[in-house]
C-alpha cells in the first residue's frame, strides 16, 4: 500500500530530556553547534529505531532538529521573518507562538532542511517520512496584515511566488530521495471557528474566501510534482504544550480542502471539538482520509473498542479501504512538547498499530 499507510503518524515525537539540555547549553554558550547536531544524530537513530520496532511503515526523525513544527522552516525562506503574534492564545496557557511575516519577495534560494532528510533516510529501513508546513502558514496568522504591501500590492503575486518557492522546495526533497511528504496545514481546521475567522475579517481577509485559496495553492505548489512522491496533508486545531487554539467541525472547509491535489488527508477527531464524520461524505473516492482518533494531547490511553467503533462510524461515509488510523496530531510541535510522559507516547503509536492490524490485517 502507498502512503498514508494503515497505521501512520503525524510527526513530531517528544523531545529526550538530554536534547533539551542540550539546547540550553547551547544558548549559554557552552555547546556547539556541531556538538548539538551529534546529539541530535543520537537521539534520531533512537526515535527511529523504536517506531521500526512498534511496525510503523513510515518514520520520521520526530521534529528533533526543530524548535517549531513550522517555524524552522519558513523562516529559512528569503523574505520572511518572525515577529511576536498578538493574535488569540491558546487554551489555558496565555502563550501563542511568534508568526512569519512575509517582509520581502518569497524565494526558495538555500537547501532547507535537506541533509536533514538525508540523515534520516540513511537511519531507517523503512520509508523515511519528511514533515513540512503547508504554504498558507505564511498567511493564515497574520493574514493580509502580514505580507509586506511594499513587497506584494497584488496579494496574487504573493501566492504565485510562495507555491513557486515550494515547487522548488519540494524538487530538492525528491530530488534528496524523499517519497512520503506531509505538509502541515492547521489553517483549514482553524478556518472553521467562528472566532477566528473574526480575526481573518480584523486581519483584512474573506475567510469564506480562504479555504478555496488555500487549496489552489497547494496545488499550483504540487504541480508537475515528481512521479513516486506520495503526499499527504494534515489539519488540526492547534497543538502547544497540549492546549489548543480553535474549535469547530470541518463543515466550513471540506469541499475546498477536499480538492487538493494530495493523497490522503489527517484530520483531527479525537473529542467534540472537531466536529463529526459528516463532512468526510464529500472526500473524493480517489482520496484517503487518515482518522486522528488517537489524542497526543494526554497520557490516558483509549480504549481500542472504542476506536474500532468510531472507525466503524466513519466506513459508513467513506468505504474502509480508504481509511486509516493515527493520533490527531504529532506530541511535539513546540521543543518543550505536550504534557504526557514518554512511555504514553509510545503507548499511543502500539496502539494503532495494533488496531490496523485488527481493522485491516496489516499496519501498511
């Protein structure tokens, strides 16, 4: 089976308590960075060793290298930076991530991320799986307010440049090797609170305008994208230090999110706050959809009767050789990581493992 694979994941894995030392050594001064990227190397090969171990079909190097799930790589593109977001904290931590801010023309000019591929390519003898944000994450925090109306008067040269900037992105990730790319899009799920798309309006956007924009330029950024590349996408609302962001079910979003060019989507229902399965009736039959049943966002496990029901549910709209299983978001997308322990992790991936084994007699 091609990716998404029966049992998969999105991503981030919680960081060692050695490599957060590590990083606070560096700060200080007393590591360097090549010290850094040697622990870094370690402590890969062991996150990678363990997902072979569980019977993950595809590994990732668990974010280990980032301080942020998006936010390492956007700011390596020429004109953006980060400032400081004033925008709405997330739930019960008064904390909200800085944002990128586009200040210039969007290029693609230096490899991003790339020997980070390599090393985990070379670490695994599974299909190394690569992580990126999606190109709305350059828009959808800061919105029109965002962009540098100097840089970009027509916010249509905007997005031609950024999906120009990911084709080229993506080129150098296969061209590296990579056949399983996610990119990472929290702005549909976001898209679907009331809330925020008061603050789309107060950022001068039409969110009933986003969703379609969003998708089309994912796909003018996957166009003529290189045969053999699986990609996939995954939405969610919001995960930092295990709070969240917005509330909403996929009502608003799923017909324009349904259209992007990609192989199967991982959405978040892993409580209410993500809606029900309805809006999955509009997934094309040529797509998979990735169940995020599992919560990253505390150590209880779940009862798998309970997941092979709620996937029972979900095969009622989509027929269940287009479904999969995977927790609802990754458990890091911030250093510090979400608040369960490690063997909770781990505990979580076995979990669906097992359950596509029970749901469809394999974990790929």
């Amino acid at each position: 089976m091609a990716a998404p694979f029966r049992a998969d994941q999105v991503g981030s894995l919680l960081r060692p308590t050695s490599l957060i030392s590590a990083r606070g050594e560096l700060r200080q001064g007393r590591l360097s960075a090549a010290e850094l990227r040697a622990r870094e190397d370690e402590a890969i090969r062991a996150v990678v060793a363990r997902q072979e171990s569980i019977g993950l079909a595809a590994v990732t190097d668990g974010e280990l290298r980032r301080e942020w799930w998006h936010l390492d790589f956007l700011r390596q593109l020429e004109g953006v930076t980060l400032r400081e977001n004033p925008g709405p904290k997330f739930a019960g931590t008064g904390a909200q991530p800085p944002i990128a801010t586009v200040t210039g023309k969007v290029r693609y000019r230096a490899p991003i991320m790339i020997e980070d591929f390599r090393f985990l390519q070379g670490a695994t003898r599974r299909v190394a799986k690569l992580t990126i944000p999606s190109p709305s994450m350059l828009h959808l925090r800061g919105g029109r307010n965002a962009v540098s109306r100097e840089a970009y008067p027509d916010l249509e040269e905007f997005w031609a440049d950024v999906a120009g900037a990911y084709r080229d992105a993506i080129a150098a990730f296969a061209a590296a090797g990579c056949t399983y790319l996610q990119l990472d899009d929290v702005g549909f799920a976001y898209l679907c609170d009331e809330k925020f798309r008061d603050s789309c309006r107060r950022n001068g956007d039409d969110p009933a305008a986003l969703p379609r924009r969003y998708a089309d330029t994912i796909n003018a950024a996957l166009a003529g994208r290189p045969p053999g590349l699986a990609v996939t996408m995954h939405t969610c609302h919001g995960n930092f230090r295990s709070s969240w962001a917005t509330e909403g079910g996929y009502d608003f979003v799923a017909e324009a999110m349904f259209q992007s060019d990609i192989d199967g989507f991982f959405m978040e229902f892993d409580s209410a706050r993500s809606g029900t399965f309805e809006p999955l009736r509009l997934l094309p039959r040529s797509k998979k959809v990735v169940l995020g049943l599992v919560t990253t966002k505390v150590g209880q496990i779940e009862s798998e009767e309970e997941i092979l029901r709620r996937i029972d549910a979900a095969a009622k709209l989509v027929p269940l050789e287009n479904l999969c299983v995977s927790p609802q978001c990754g458990f890091a997308s911030h250093e510090t990581g979400n608040t369960l322990s490690h063997d909770d992790q781990w505990r979580k991936l076995e979990l669906i493992v097992r359950v596509a084994g029970k749901v469809w007699g394999t974990a790929t």
